[in-house]
C-alpha cells in the first residue's frame, strides 16, 4: 500500500484523501440520524443511560458492518450509470462520487440540525439520480438514459412499502402483546429516571441490540460502494481487483471462463466482428434500463468474454498483472458478470440443460473478483457511525421518545418498535434492497402510539413527512448541481 501512495501525485492524493473524509463523513451522519433511533427506546425507558446505551449499540452496529455481504453497498452502486461505474478513475467518475456525498451531507446534516429524522437512504438515491440525470444532459444522451429505472422502482418500493409494514405491523404487535402478555408494567411509561424491572430491560437490550445490528448490516453498507469507487478510480493497482483472491480462486475462475465460452460463441452465431470499444458500448448500453438484447449483445458478451481469459492468462496470479491489466479485467468482468445476471434472470435466454447454473456459477465468480470489500473498509464505516451516534444522538432521540405521540413511550411500545424494525431491516438484507431504519422505527413508534390510543402530534409528524416527501426532489437537484459543477473541476485540475 505505501508503495502505491508513494507513487501518487500531490493533486492526486488530496483528492484521495478529500473524497474519504467526505465519505466517512457521510457515515458519520448516518449514525446522526439512523443509529440514533436504535438507542432511543431504551434511553427513554430508563433501560440505559445514554452513553452506554450508545456504546452498546456502536458495539453491535460494528458487528452488523462487519459481517454484512456487501449486497446493499453494490445495490446501491447498481443504480449508477454504467459508465460512472466502470470508469470510476474518469473525471466524471470523481466528480459522481463527489457529487453524491456532498449532497447527502448537506440534506442529512440540515435535516439532523433541525431534529427531524430524514431517510439516508432516500438521501442518498435522490443525489444518485441527480446526477444520472445531469450526466445524461453532459454526455449528451437522451435525458434520463443512464439512470437505472427498474433498480430504481424495486428501491423505492421498498423504501416506500417499509414505513407503512413498520408503522402497521407495530401496531398489531402491540396490540398481540397485550393479548397474551398480562403484565399490567410492560404498558405503563417509566416513572421518573427509575428503571423498569430486570426481565423489561433485557427485552429492551435484546430490541436495541438487534436493531443496532440490522442497521449495521443495511444502512452501514450504504456508503461502502461509494469508498470502493473511490479507492478503485484512485488506487487501482491495489482495489480495481480483489486483492485476497487466491491461486485456486484463479483457477477456478479460468476454469468457468473456458466452460461459458462456447455457450456464448454459440448464442452470438456469425454475427459480424467487433472492436474492443464497441463491445464495451454495446455491453453497457445493454445494462441500461428497458435495453433488449440482440445478436451484437452476444457478440460482445462472446468478445469480452475471451478478453477476460487473455487477461488472466497473461500472468500467473492477480498480483502479476499491471495497473492497467487490473482496471481493463475489472471493466471486462463487471460488463460480463452484470450482462450474464441480467440475461439468465429475467429473460430465461439460456434454455439448454445446464447452461443456466454454468453461467450463474460464472457470475458468481466474476462478482467475487469486482465486488468486495476490505475489512479495513468496514472497520472504518463501522467506527464513523458510532462516532456520529456518539456526538449527534440527541436531537433525533428526543424526537423519537418525546415528539411523536402525545404521551410518554411504555416499554411494550419501545419493544414492538424494535422488534418491527429489526425484522424489516434484515429482510430487506435478504434481498439486497436499501431501507431506512429512521422511516421504519419513527413509523413503528407511531403506529403504537396510534394502537394504544395515546395520540400523535400533528406537528411533529407534519415536519417528518414534509421531510420525506422534499428529501428526493432536493437530494436530485443538488446532486445534478454538485456533479455538473464538479465534473469541470475536476476536469480542470485532474484532466480526464
């Protein structure tokens, strides 16, 4: 590592270094906002005192990071235009990811300012948008294109369906508990700062401690891609491939690159040649949203495919191969694994026994080669989030336990709040789909609220939905503003 930062320019590693302070900072206010919401039930419970209430949740945030798949991160970065992502070194590259971390950091922090818990998640994909939109306009394509619609609507829905499951399923399981829970001190709220009896505490503990874990899974992933862009467009000779890939990890990736090969010499047929560039264009345009398929999309499928083995071939290990081998393997295995994924998925295109699962091991082998995360990685979005949690909890506690119902939290509230948030959140990890611990919890309390019949305040919920219904129009035009401003920055400073 400190061979390769030897080698780079001054201009070069402030931009490095600017790029993750921004994005750690991006993390940092996460924990503002969302990891806030863990410890809020049990500070206002008694359950905890604040800073070990904090503690403990960072501890198990740390966790949920730390063995989280990555799936989320690289969901979030399969929203991005294609060409953003596959030339992240480019000066569009930087300035996409400046773009991005720049205005979730303005929204997150106003919104957190103001005590109002905002989504990091909408944040974050209304910037994505943004600057698809304004990087359609630059390139001077069709306004729109490059903006992944299809990925875009299942994000959505699940950002918008999560809330309404938090605030309906919390209702009803409060209303389950006092059914078949008969303790008369489970549904009254804490008197004073006395805490409630041992068996509530650790219910609220275990709520906390599993929602403080499922944040650390989802929402801690959400800034990981954007750092791997980062240190893949700046670092390539350490990052553009993974590092921690082993001979036999090799080898069986030769392996399947020879087995597909016929597979997809046969789908592309005798259709006509095709360059190096074209292939690339083709295969891009193909994993944009609405595209079809067709016999230039298998050609260069075929094409990129046998790039991908003189690549491999050319030195004995990764480690071998130069920084330009690395960046051309990594563009070539994302364009083919991402083109495999979506031709097996929903177009069924492979119909012979067995090709199918070739393919799909196949892919699975490229994804392991472009999409990873090194430890060091999640370490430091672990670290940035308690750090955050630990010097912004406040305001958005205080809006969770004080402002949302008319009456004080009980512990059977705090606890079918949690329970209801921390199911969602790890189903959501399921199936690799970005949700918002503050929509889901802030929700769920309400729905409680609304079961027990303690009332809500107008006020305080006027202000959260104003929140949620501005943070995506604001969050596109700031991140179309930012990117469009940035790429002629960096375009200046940088070159392309």
């Amino acid at each position: 590592m400190q061979h390769f930062l030897a080698d780079l320019t001054p201009a070069t590693a402030a931009l490095l270094i600017g790029a993750l302070l921004l994005a750690f900072g991006f993390e940092a206010i996460n924990g503002f906002h969302d990891t806030a919401n863990a410890v809020a039930t049990v500070i206002y419970t008694n359950t905890l005192k604040p800073w070990y209430a904090v503690v403990w949740s960072g501890i198990w945030n740390f966790t949920g990071v730390v063995v989280s798949s990555g799936a989320v991160a690289f969901g979030i970065v399969a929203l991005l235009p294609v060409e953003l992502v596959i030339h992240a070194g480019s000066a569009a590259g930087f300035a996409m990811v400046f773009a991005l971390l720049f205005s979730a950091l303005i929204w997150n922090f106003a919104t957190w300012y103001v005590g109002i818990p905002a989504s990091s998640s909408h944040t974050l994909i209304g910037s994505i948008v943004g600057v698809g939109l304004m990087n359609a306009v630059l390139s001077k394509h069709p306004f729109g294109d490059g903006v992944n619609w299809g990925k875009l609507h299942d994000t959505f829905l699940a950002l918008f369906l999560s809330p309404i499951i938090g605030f309906i399923c919390a209702a009803l399981l409060l209303l389950l508990m006092k059914a078949i829970v008969r303790q008369k001190q489970l549904y009254e709220a804490p008197e004073g700062t006395k805490p409630p009896a041992w068996w509530i505490r650790l219910l609220l503990v275990i709520t906390c401690t599993g929602v403080s874990f499922a944040h650390g899974s989802n929402d801690g992933q959400k800034g990981m891609g954007l750092i791997m862009l980062i240190l893949i467009g700046i670092l390539p000779g350490v990052y553009a491939i993974n590092p921690t890939i082993t001979t036999t990890g090799v080898a069986r990736l030769v392996s399947d690159n020879k087995s597909v090969q016929p597979i997809l010499d046969a789908k592309a047929g005798s259709g006509a040649a095709i360059t190096a560039p074209d292939a690339e264009t083709t295969l891009s345009d193909f994993l944009k949203y609405g595209a079809k398929p067709s016999q230039t999309t298998f050609v260069a499928l075929a094409y990129e495919n046998r790039a991908i083995a003189q690549i491999v071939g050319a030195a004995p290990t990764f480690d071998k191969l130069t920084d330009a081998q690395r960046k051309d393997l990594r563009t070539k295995g994302y364009l083919v694994g991402e083109s495999i994924g979506k031709l097996t998925k929903p177009n069924k295109t492979f119909t012979a026994p067995g090709d199918a699962k070739q393919l799909g091991d196949y892919k699975k082998e490229l994804d392991g080669m472009t999409k990873f995360i090194p430890v060091w990685v999640k370490f430091m979005v672990a670290l940035c989030l308690g750090i955050g949690t630990m010097i912004g909890w406040k305001r958005i506690v205080v809006t969770i336990g004080e402002k949302i119902g008319k009456s004080h939290l009980t512990y059977a509230q705090g606890a079918s709040a949690e329970l209801v948030t921390m199911a969602t959140i790890q189903g959501a990890d399921m199936l690799g789909l970005p949700v918002s611990t503050t929509h889901i919890l802030s929700s769920g309390v309400a729905g409680t609220m609304a079961a027990n019949g303690s009332g809500l305040q107008a006020r305080t919920l006027r202000n959260i939905v104003i929140a949620w219904v501005l943070t995506v129009p604001v969050t596109v035009f700031l991140g179309a503003l930012i990117f469009g401003a940035g790429f002629l920055i960096v375009l200046r400073f940088f070159g392309a």
